[in-house]
C-alpha cells in the first residue's frame, strides 16, 4: 500500500508519498480501506518532531478518516467487511489503508456522504469531550470559542448553538467571522481589532463567558480567566500560543472557575476517560444532531492526499479557508 511518508522532520517538503508495508489487523481491530482523512494542527506539529504519537501507534500522520471496512481482526463483534465508517485515530490516517482499534470506529451518521465523514472524528470527540462531558456546558450558558472558522471551532459554534447557547467567537477577519455568523455565533469578536474580554463583558451585561474553548493556551490564559462568569469553566484543548504563563489563582478563585487542561491522542483506548467512552457518547448524543442537520461538517476544501505537502504549506502560512481541509485518496 501506498502512504504519505517522512524520512525527517522538517518543514511541508519532507512530506513524500511512498510505498509501506500492507496492513494485517490484529485482535481487536478493524483494517480500513481509507476514502478520506482531514487536516489538523497535530498533524503539522508531528511533521516538525513537536508531537510524537503514542508509543505502539503509528508513525504515518493522520488522526481520523473515513473509508469501507477490509478486514476485521479476531475479537471483533459488531463490525463486517464492507461497512461504511470513520474512525478516531492516534495515527496512521494519511494512508491507503489504516489498522485502528474497533472501539474508535464509527457508524457514519445518515445524510453524511463517505467523504465529508472523514471531518467529523476528531472534531467531535474532542469537542463533545470537553465541551459536554468535563465542562458540563448546559442550555442557557454563554460559549465562547477562540478560533471560531476553524475546523474545531465550526462545529463547536454549532454544538453550542444546538444546545440552546449564546455562542462568542473570535477570528482574525471580517469573512471569517461572517462564516461564524452564518453557523449560529451572535458575539464576533475580531481579534485583529477589539479585546475579546471587553467585547464579551460588553455584550453579556457583565456576565461574561460560563465555558471558553481556548485552542491558544499560555497566551490566552490570563485574559480568559478575566472573561470567565462566576463558575465558568475553561477547557483549553490547544497551545497555539505557548505552554507556560503565570495563572492568577485569587482571579480564577474569585470567579470560583474551572481549569480543564486536556489530550485526546493520548487516552487509553479503554478503561476511566478512554477513547471508547468518548466514541459511544458522541455516537449516542451527537450524530443524531448531525442527522437532524443541526451540527453539519464544514468542510472548507477538499484535496487529494497526494497534495499533503502542499496543504500543510498552504496551512502554515495562513493561506487556509474557514472549516476542514479533508483529503481523498483519489
């Protein structure tokens, strides 16, 4: 089989599609003839030797796909050759075929083509995750997301809205925001021109935000403890912007806040926080969301995989639309 491969770290260039070795699956897992797989930013981090893959998991980047079902290891009830899926992976997703875990695979949810599916794993495991299961958002509260066009953030906007929240965003411009817009956001806050936290404040009566969504981490954290409401909670799933800051405990105590710091790549496959609970409940609580149309994949591009090293140089100067950049093996 055929993957996109690497012989060092380094920028887009290093990125090469090349022949491997073919995939047999072993107990417990499920062979996947991928269709498609999608961008994200871990995938850009791992190429420049910034975010290695769990130990035991595969070195090919790629964190979900799409694709039909080739083989099924023994061990593994519930699943046939043939089916339609996607999957949450911790690699591998940039590739021909995939050897993933059966209790990271998941149904497509109907009205979803085979393609736009390979948007939605990572996406919505991390979102629902930390959104719903750690910071208990509930209808009524006020969402904020930093980084509101990209392709977390498109769904988050929509998760929240479809939870009967005000949703705040910010993005860096005017067509970015009006992509917000469009997706349910109500507070646009760009980021270029306006200080979210007075914008926020301004907007929420003083109230500010009851959950934030913070993909920037150290350089966001003061500020977002500012624009934390009394009990909020802020999950920050990304480090954009650093790893270390100074933490005003009086300020988060004050608001009686929450800081949940989290990683999805890394969780066990099954036992407490595993990838299996996070899996069953998005297929449980989300899909039927996304197949009454109310959370609906945006998908800002769609490439060949063969063209990885352009997508990635094309991301990391900023040249990327709103939504995620899904890539076939056509």
């Amino acid at each position: 089989m055929y993957a996109i491969t690497m012989d060092c770290f380094g920028g887009p260039d290093v990125l090469r599609w090349s022949e491997v070795d073919d995939l047999v699956p072993a107990e417990g897992e499920i062979v996947i003839d991928v269709a498609a797989t999608a961008l994200n930013r871990a995938d850009t981090l791992q190429r420049q030797g910034l975010y290695p893959p769990p130990p035991g998991s595969s070195e090919i980047l790629g964190l979900e796909c799409s694709g039909v079902i080739s083989s099924v290891g023994p061990g593994v009830d519930g699943w046939h050759v043939g089916q339609e899926v996607c999957a949450l992976l911790a690699g591998g997703g940039y590739a021909e075929k995939v050897a993933v875990p059966a209790e990271q695979v998941m149904r497509i949810p109907a009205g979803i083509d085979l393609v736009t599916a390979a948007a939605l794993p990572e996406a919505a495991c991390t979102l629902w995750s930390n959104m719903v299961m750690q910071a208990r958002l509930t209808k009524g509260e006020i969402l904020l997301v930093h980084g509101g066009a990209g392709g977390l953030g498109t769904m988050a906007i929509q998760i929240g809205v479809a939870l009967g929240c005000t949703v705040a965003v910010t993005a860096g411009s005017a067509a970015k925001l009006a992509l917000c817009r469009e997706l349910g956001a109500t507070i646009l806050v760009n980021y270029n021109e306006e200080d979210f936290v007075d914008r926020v404040r301004e907007a929420t009566d003083g109230h500010g935000a009851d959950v934030i969504l913070d993909v920037l981490g150290a350089s966001y954290l003061a500020r977002n403890v500012d624009v934390l409401a009394l009990d909020g909670r802020l999950a920050v799933i990304g480090i954009q912007g650093g790893t270390v800051a100074e933490l005003d405990l009086r300020a988060l105590m004050m608001r009686r806040g929450a800081l949940i710091a989290t990683n999805l790549r890394s969780r066990p496959v099954l036992g407490k926080g595993s990838k299996a609970a996070i899996v069953a409940a998005v297929q449980e609580s989300l899909w039927p969301l996304v197949e009454a149309g109310a959370v609906v994949p945006t998908v800002g591009a769609t490439r060949s995989v063969r063209d990885a090293s352009q997508v990635h140089a094309e991301s990391a100067n900023g040249m990327g639309p709103g939504g995620k950049i899904v890539m076939t093996m056509g």
